[in-house]
C-alpha cells in the first residue's frame, strides 16, 4: 500500500492541477484496490478515481 501511494505521489508530482493532500493521496490509494465492480457502486471507473476523490464525482457531488 505504501508503494502504491509513493507511485501515486510520483505521478502526481510536478502536476499543478493535481495537488493533493496526504488524505485524498490515501483515498486515491485506497480506490485502485477495489474492484471495478465496486468503483461502479460508487459511480467511478478506474479511470476517474483522482479526479473524483480530488474534484468530487462527475454528475453527482456537483449538484446542491
């Protein structure tokens, strides 16, 4: 787990629009470890889960 997260800092390094507390770093780290049938139970797809954990989900935590 701890790897994945340095890989997810990595990338996420350098990125202005991506920067990202250690929580939502751990969030992030937390949802690449579900299954994709669960990220659907939730509204994700493995390829939002950043944007959505840094963002809120798309359609969903947008709305009043």
């Amino acid at each position: 787990m701890k790897q994945l997260i340095k890989k997810i800092k990595l990338a996420l390094v350098g990125n202005p629009v991506y920067k990202a507390s250690d929580s939502q770093l751990d969030a992030i780290a937390e949802l690449e470890t579900y299954s994709d049938h669960q990220l659907d139970d939730l509204g994700l797809s493995r390829f939002n889960i950043r944007e959505a954990v840094l963002f809120g989900r798309p359609n969903l935590d947008s709305r009043a």
